[in-house]
C-alpha cells in the first residue's frame, strides 16, 4: 500500500483528525512518516521578515504529532520550515518529491468556495500541485 507518507499539518482544528488518519494509513501499510509543519512569515514595508508564530509554537504540534504516530509504534520524523506566506503548496509537494513518498496526507479548514477563491487554500494546490495521491481531512 503505502511505504512513506507526508503528513503537513498546522493549527487547525483538523489537524488532530488528519494525525488520527495517518496513524491508521500508517499502520495499515507498516509506513514511515514525516510529520511537515510550515512556518509562514512575511515581509512586510519597514519590518522586514516576520514570522506568523514563534518556534514553539510551530514545534508543540508537530512534536505532539509524531509522539502519537511513534506511541503507535510508527516510525515517525517531525520537521518545521519557514516559508514565505503564499508558498507552503510548493514547499508540500517539494518535500513529498524529496521524500520520495507514497502520498500526501493533510487537511483541509473547509473553507467556503469563495473564501477559497479570494484567499486561496493550501490544499487546493496541493491537490493541483502534485503527482502523488492527496488525502484531504475534513
């Protein structure tokens, strides 16, 4: 079934049941994991890069995440990158392609279609984005 998986996750209140999913796809499969959190910033006119979060605030879900994936007996990795606002579809799928993975899991805030129109949504390009199957958490 599946040999690697990319689980990206963030603050949403998704991300516990996209953690519970991979679990099971994992053990399932006997898959390795890497749990992927992107910390967004900014630049902005005067303040240069700003981060969206603080180190530990990025670090405490992906730590979480991987303590339940390894507590499963899952070998799990936990990684947090920067990244600028806007491009943390490209860093997914780069990292999935890095990674060599099977499939991409992750979740979706289950935003309106015109909300996703105007803002965008992470998963939407990620689905467009990659060449490996996406599992979209809701």
């Amino acid at each position: 079934m599946y040999e690697k998986l990319l689980v990206a996750i963030d603050h949403s209140d998704v991300t516990a049941r996209v953690t519970a999913v991979a679990k099971e796809l994992a053990a399932l499969s006997k898959a390795e994991v890497w749990v992927l959190h992107l910390r967004e910033r900014e630049i902005l006119s005067g303040l240069g890069v700003v981060p969206a979060e603080s180190q530990p605030e990025a670090h405490d879900p992906v730590d979480y995440a991987v303590s339940e994936l390894v507590a499963a007996g899952i070998n799990a990795h936990g990684e947090v990158r920067e990244t600028l606002f806007g491009h943390a579809a490209r860093e997914i799928v780069e990292d999935a392609e890095a990674h060599g993975v099977d499939a991409i899991v992750m979740g979706s805030r289950g935003r309106g279609e015109v909300e996703s129109l105007m803002l965008g949504s992470v998963a939407h390009k990620v689905l467009h984005l990659s060449k490996r199957p996406v599992l979209v958490v809701r």
